[in-house]
C-alpha cells in the first residue's frame, strides 16, 4: 500500500510542477524583448514549489482500490495523471501558485510607506501613487497600467498591456504603485538586493530613482516643484516631460502634496 501511494504522490507531483510552470510561464511570452528567458527561470523556480500538494493529492488518489500499478510501472502510464492534474489546476486558480508551497505571505497585509521616512518623502511617495494609478490606498500596489490588479507580490508581474492614449498605440508592463516597468525591476532588483515586489519593495524602488534624480534634498528642503520636476522624466503623470500622457499639473500635485503633509503632521 505505501509503494502505491508512492507512486501516485509522484505522479501528482509531476503534474503539479508541469501545470503550475506552463500556467506561470504564460506571460512570459508577454514582457518586453530580451526578458523572457530570466522570466521562464523565475516561472520554473516558483512552479516547482506546488510538489508539495502534487504529493500529497497524487497520494491520496493512492488509497483507492483496484488500480493496476504492475502495469503503471512496466509501461510508464501514470493513470492517475489526469485526476491529479485537475485536482491541481483547480486548486491553482482559486488560491493562485504561492499557496501550492504552502506559504502564507504576509506581503499583502504589511501594505504602506515604510515609517523610516521623513514625513515628507511619504508625502511625496504618496502624491506619485495618486498620480499615476489614481488612488493612493493600498490597492495601487497591485495596480497594473491599463486595466486590472494583480496578488502575487513574490516579483515584478511581467504584464504587457496596451492602449490608446492621445491617439498613439502605448504598450507597456508598468505595474504597481509607481507604475515600475519590467525593465525597472531587472535593474534595480539586483542593485537594492530586493527579495520580492512587496510595497515595502516598490517603496524603495521610487526612493532610488528620487535618489538618483537628485530630487532627495529639495522634498526634504519643502521645494516640492522642483523635486516634482527633476522626476518628471521617471513618471509620465507629473509634467517637465514630453511623454504626452496627459499628466497631472503642478498645481494638482502640489495641492495632493500638501493634503498628505498636513495629515502626516509634516
């Protein structure tokens, strides 16, 4: 009996990894030239965690009676493939492929500023997620550019869409509270040593390229319109750019600015 539910806990195991890695690497072939092969890397990494239920389901199909496993074995047939493989892939679109590792992510509770910043630079940070996903609750850390969220916060979601904006075709992966492409997350991902895509994660990634702007003195100094207009060039919804994505005016930020200082007490 133990060999049978041997087997079977293989067999769903198999199926397990082989549908979580073909449904994760769907939108690979999604995301910007010149990516998809890191991306298909990452997909396998996490496909291979939802062994653990495979197992124990492929198991569990082990207990029934009647099953010919001489034959399985001699000819390599898993029978019990397809009940496994369902049984897998429905579970995987209710609970989505983190849960398939068991793992219970607190990334989507810890949602907001990091409190290590100065009141200002929240400030600021909250007047970018406003701007460019027009909320700045914890939903625009799951916002994608055009249409529809996403949960999975274990890395960039890699999501090209596309739209009409001022009559020109706009394709893009921009995801999350500050709009980061994947070509964003690629470069600073490494560079901060981020292990995941958390807000505290996207947090850091708008800090580093405020940083690297040299808008960090002027927000701490109260010159918000020149700050806003150093990062203009990194966020098409604040103006001193020619992107020509209707961005926000400087007034309308500056306003939202100052509403968040003052509920921050800065």
């Amino acid at each position: 009996m133990l060999w049978k539910i041997f087997i079977s806990g293989l067999i769903g195991a198999a199926s397990s990894v082989a549908l979580s890695y073909g449904i994760a690497s769907v939108s690979c072939g999604l995301v910007s030239p010149n990516t998809d092969k890191i991306c298909l890397v990452s997909a396998f990494g996490k496909s291979t965690d939802s062994w653990k239920l495979g197992f124990i389901i492929g198991g569990i199909f082990g207990l029934f009676p009647g099953v010919d496993y001489h034959r399985v074995a001699s000819k390599i047939k898993p029978i019990h493939l397809s009940l496994a493989s369902i049984s897998c892939l429905g579970i995987y679109c209710l609970l989505g492929s983190q849960t398939f590792g068991f793992k219970t992510s607190s990334l989507q509770t810890n949602i907001g500023v990091n409190s290590k910043y100065s009141p200002k630079m929240q400030a600021f940070l909250a007047t970018i997620r406003w701007a460019e996903t027009g909320t700045n609750t914890k939903e625009s850390y799951r916002k994608l550019v055009f249409n529809g969220t996403f949960n999975n916060f274990s890395t960039h979601p890699l999501i090209k869409q596309c739209a009409p904006i001022n009559g020109k075709r706009v394709c893009s992966t921009a995801a999350g509270a500050y709009q980061m492409l994947d070509k964003s997350w690629w470069d600073l991902q490494p560079k901060l040593k981020l292990t995941d895509f958390s807000p505290q994660s996207q947090d850091r990634m708008a800090v580093e390229y405020i940083r690297r702007n040299n808008a960090i003195a002027d927000i701490e100094s109260g010159n918000f319109t020149k700050a806003a207009c150093k990062v203009g060039k990194i966020w098409a919804s604040f103006p001193c750019n020619s992107y020509n994505q209707n961005p926000k005016s400087m007034q309308e930020l500056n306003n939202y600015y100052q509403q968040q200082l003052l509920a921050l007490g800065g």
